[in-house]
C-alpha cells in the first residue's frame, strides 16, 4: 500500500572532524543503517581541529561512505525521497563538502535538499532512541564547540534558556586534556583516568554555579587546573586526581543547572546530547538529580552523541512530514555561524 512505503533520507555530516552518513525510513521513523569516518587520529599531530586537512578529508571519504551504506542497507540513489545535509554551524570548507554533495545528488535525482541545523540534529537525537521523549522538553547541549540549555516545543520550536559565556564543556575537557598530556580529542581520555583519581584531593572551582541564571563559563576552570599542573611534581596518581577534580567540578555544574532549568520550566523531561553527553559521570549524576527531583533523562545512543548523520537524517525526515521544505533550485549557502534560535 502506498502508505507503507518507504521515505528515505540520506543524512550527510560534514560540519567538523567526521563524515557522517545515514538512511532513515521516515514513513516507519526507523534508522536503516549509519556510519561514520572520524579523522580524530590525522588531527590528533596538531592537537585540534586543521580545517583545511578535515574539507580534504571528507572529499575523499563522503561519496565512498554513502556508496557502501546504501549497498548495505540494498538501496540505491534511486530510492531517495530527500537528502539531509548539516548547513552549519560549522567549518566553512567542511559544510561545503557536504551540502555541494547533497546539492548534486538532490539535482540529480530531482528530489529537495534539506539544509539542517547541526545543534537541531543533536537536540532531536534521542528521538531515535527506543525509549525516545515527547515534546516538550529541556535539552542540555554539551558538545565541544556549545554548551546550552534549550526549551524544545517541537520540531523548530526552539528557545534558549541559557549558554557558555566562554569555553564550551567539550573544549573545557579537551583543553584540560592537553594539559595533562593526553591525546585528541581528550574528553573520553580524561573520563577514564578521573576514574582513577582521589575524589576530594584538589578542590576546583564550580563557575556561576550560584550565578542565579542559566548560563556557564568554563575557561576559569581550564586555568584553575593550568596553576595545579604548574606547581606540581607530575606523575600518574596526581594526574588521576586533577582528572577527577576537574570531571567532578564540571559535571556538578551541568547538574546544576539543568537542575534549575527543569524547575524554572516546570518541564519534566529533560533530553541531553553532543559529545560530552556521551560522558560516564555526567550521566551517573544526572540520573541521581532526576531520581531526587522528579524528572526524567533521555539520552541518544551513546555511539549517536558525537557528530553523525543519523542526526542530520532525522531532522530533515521531520521537517519533510512537517511540510517545512521547499524544492526549488539548488543554489545553496552554508552557514558557519548560526543561532539556533533564528530557526523556525
Ligand atoms: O558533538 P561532538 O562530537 O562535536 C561537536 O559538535 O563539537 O562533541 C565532541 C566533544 C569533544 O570535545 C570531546 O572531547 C567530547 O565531545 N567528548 C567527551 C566524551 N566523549 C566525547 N567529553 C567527555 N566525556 C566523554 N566520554
Ligand atoms: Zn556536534
């Protein structure tokens, strides 16, 4: 029956340091199959992100990568009702490759090209999730170029509560990283070896905890850790316990604040997501904040928190059935910086 048949969209992720590609059916809102490239180890040399190596990368790596997800999944272009591609925000070069790639296909096989925020793939991400939330929500975006608190109404219905004066969580974690001498990106690194640390050894400071509004810093944090590794003797245990003193400090923070934001809503589910989301201790702390005030936690799949395309596939699905994608010729702009709240 007409009905039954699939909807497919291709997701493409192009915005920084991974390729992502995905096929979702939006007609039986299924993700059919995902991959990712992630280049974390050729920048790794350089200790961040080289924007020109990442656009080179993904030329090489996208057409590939979606070739053989849609021979797995036995599809091909032809089945496509729509492509997904991340506008921005993002690198320049990098959100290039991947909106001319979707740009092409679309004009190609005559079909609409979705440019998608990449902030609103990840706030929807846990709606892929077996045990997915229901609008509204709160979402905690902590990635390692945002950290925000977002009221989510719906599909496009998306206002800000409050965000990072400063740092990002994700770039707090890999710069402290460094510090301590682990590799790029840092995040999961520094969760491990937290593990290992003293809780209580060294106490750093917890930035606008008490600030009264909705908002984070995080770069005090980042020099606070600088002036202990500075003093100090290195070795492994005093490493291990400044890890876990920096975990402990920000993640209390977060909690905090979501904490604030779930009573100044009156919301009662709250939705996190982006790389950090993917974080052990975060997610232990919030689930005993939730248990104790009455609210509940959605997460993406822990392999859905970093950039993927899954994401990008999933939000363009839900703007197609909305009805908010216009055809159109294909002449296309990215967007490197974008405020989540211009969308609509
Ligand atoms: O969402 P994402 O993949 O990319 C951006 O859009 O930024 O997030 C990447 C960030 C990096 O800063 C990385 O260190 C951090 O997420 N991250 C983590 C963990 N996994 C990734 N931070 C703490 N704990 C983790 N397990
Ligand atoms: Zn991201």
């Amino acid at each position: 029956m007409y009905q039954n048949r699939p909807v497919l969209i291709l997701g493409i992720e192009t915005s920084c340091d991974d390729t992502g590609v995905a096929l979702y059916d939006g007609a039986a809102r299924r993700l059919l199959g995902h991959a990712v490239h992630t280049q974390a180890a050729m920048h790794e040399a350089y200790g961040g992100v080289v924007p020109e190596l990442a656009s080179r990368d993904h030329v090489r790596r996208l057409v590939p990568l979606a070739r053989g997800l849609l021979e797995r999944a036995g599809r091909s272009a032809h089945d496509l009702a729509g492509i997904g591609y991340t506008e921005g925000p993002g690198l320049a070069g990098a959100l290039l490759v991947g909106a001319s790639f979707a740009h092409a296909l679309a004009l190609a096989r005559g079909i609409p090209a979705i440019g998608i925020h990449h902030l609103e793939g990840h706030l929807l991400s846990p709606l892929l999730s077996v045990r997915a939330p229901r609008f509204p929500f709160v979402a905690l975006l902590v990635s390692g170029g945002h950290t925000q608190l977002v009221r989510v109404d719906g599909v496009g219905r998306y206002a800000l509560l409050g965000e990072t004066l400063d740092d990002a969580a994700g770039e707090a974690f890999d710069k402290t990283a460094k510090l301590l001498g682990l590799g790029y990106p840092g995040g999961p690194e520094l969760s491990r070896l937290a593990d290992a640390g003293t809780p209580g050894r060294y106490r750093l400071p917890r930035p606008m905890i008490a600030s009264g509004d909705l908002d984070f810093s995080f770069s005090g944090l980042k020099t606070a850790v600088l002036m202990l590794v500075r003093g100090a003797e290195p070795n492994e245990r005093f490493f291990a316990d400044v890890a876990r003193a920096f975990v402990d400090a920000v993640v209390e923070v977060l909690v905090a604040k979501c904490a604030r934001a779930m009573e100044a809503t009156g919301l009662t589910r709250l939705v996190v997501a982006g790389g950090v989301g993917a974080n052990r201790q975060l997610r232990g702390a919030l689930d005993a904040a939730a248990a104790r005030s009455g609210f509940d936690v959605y997460y993406p799949e822990p392999e859905l928190c970093t950039d993927n395309g899954a994401m990008i596939a999933l939000a363009a699905a839900l703007r197609l059935a909305k009805g908010a994608v216009k055809g159109g010729p294909h002449s296309f702009t990215v967007r490197p910086r974008w405020e989540l709240g211009a969308l609509s």
